[in-house]
C-alpha cells in the first residue's frame, strides 16, 4: 500500500522520488491546493471516502497510510 501512495504523490506533486519521511513540513510542492489534490486522488485510488477531520491529519505518508487502513478494514 505505501508504494500505491507513493505512486499517486509522485504524480500529484510532480516527484521523481518520494521519501518514506515526506511531509506537508518537507515537502515545498504540499501547499494546501496539491493537499486537496492528494485526497482526491487518493480517494479515487483506493475507493475511499475521507471525513474532514481526516483530510486535516494527512499531514504525512505515515499517517495517509493511517487513514486508508483504517477505512480498508472497516
């Protein structure tokens, strides 16, 4: 699953490489507009729907794996 997120970052912010740290704190393209670019994308990717509260969390890979587990095994 994480490469599966890796992969979608890579294209949304436009990144030959993404780290296993990455975050909206070292990452210069995570501005807000690519943060909502991400969720759509994700949530199309794994066939998720994310709750407002979510989408304020997914500050870094760690935790975007975080949320879709979550719904995964719902």
């Amino acid at each position: 699953m994480k490469e599966q997120i890796k992969e979608v970052m890579k294209r949304v912010f436009d990144l030959g490489n993404i780290a296993d740290d990455i975050s909206q704190q070292n990452c210069d393209k995570w501005d807000s507009m690519n943060h909502l670019n991400l969720v759509v994308e994700l949530e199309e990717e794994f066939n998720v729907s994310f709750e407002p509260e979510e989408i304020a969390e997914m500050k870094s890979l760690d935790k975007i794996q975080e949320s879709i587990s979550n719904h995964l095994n719902k």
